[in-house]
C-alpha cells in the first residue's frame, strides 16, 4: 500500500497582493518536484448591497453585468501579466514552463471559493499566504481568510507566510 501522498493538481489562491511571489515560488517549486500542474485563482469579493442597490439605480442591468465581465477580464489579464514577469524574473525557477495551466477569477466568499474551487478542480494541495490582519493582538495568528479555508478544507494547506 503507498501511503505517500499524490500531488497532481495545486491550486495557488492568490489575493494579488504585493508580497505575494515567495507563496508563488513555492507553489511553482511543488509543482516541479510532484510533475503537478497549478490552478492560479484569484477571488474578487462582491459588492455590498448597499452599492449594488445605489449601482442598480443609475445603471440597467445588462450594462452592470458588462461592468463585472470586463473587470474580471481585467483581473484576469493581470494575473497572466504578472506570471509572465514572474518567469522573466525567476527564470531559474520557472525555466519556461511555471507549470500554471489555468487562470481563474471567481466573484464570492475568498475562503468558500477557495475551497469549492479546490473541489471542482480535484487539486490535491492547496498554496497560499498568510499574514495575519490585526496586527495590533500579536504575530502568529492566522488571517481570517486562511483560517476558514483551513477549517474548512478537505485537503491540505500550504501557508507561506507573506507580511514582508
């Protein structure tokens, strides 16, 4: 009986943050050493009702949903911007192929879609950052995001510590 875990399918949640290339490396590295392919998921939290509401008063409907779509084009366009300069700049570790096979932006709850998202694509490990959200109770405690994906999760998570 192999009792090794198999690594396929990583997905790396990305919040698009600035220090977020060592969380990045570190997927990338993983997915090199398992032969494993990488989901890169960005989450963009919806609107309150309050400005949905105030939106919906000045704008029709099909034009909010043009709105959404192309923003998420935007994200989307982003994301593959910065890995292509992730593998320009860490071509020692990407050497052309940072082993990403799709770019996926989700509109939600961060650590709901983080999760379901990790089911619908039957990854096997989960890679993300950590940086705790209130600094002023102390160093060690998990951001709020990461906590819930946590608890929740049915399969591992990676956190890599990204404040600095």
């Amino acid at each position: 009986m192999n009792t090794n875990p198999e690594i396929n399918t990583i997905l790396y949640a990305t919040d698009l943050g600035k220090h977020m290339r060592p969380v990045f490396r570190h997927a990338v590295t993983l997915a090199r050493l398992c032969d494993a392919r990488i989901i890169m998921l960005h989450v963009v939290e919806p609107l309150s009702k309050t400005a949905e509401t105030m939106l919906s008063l000045y704008l029709p409907k099909e034009k909010l949903d043009a709105i959404e779509h192309e923003g998420m084009e935007e994200v989307i366009a982003t994301m593959q911007k910065r890995l292509e300069n992730y593998c320009r700049d860490e071509a020692d570790i990407c050497a052309g192929d940072s082993r990403v096979s799709d770019v996926v932006v989700q509109c939600g709850d961060a650590s709901k879609i983080i999760n379901k998202e990790a089911s619908s694509q039957k990854a096997d490990l989960i890679v993300m950052g950590n940086c705790a959200s209130d600094h002023r109770i102390g160093k060690g405690l998990i951001g709020s995001t990461a906590r819930r994906v946590t608890q929740d999760a049915i399969i591992p998570v990676l956190l890599v510590p990204n404040c600095h």
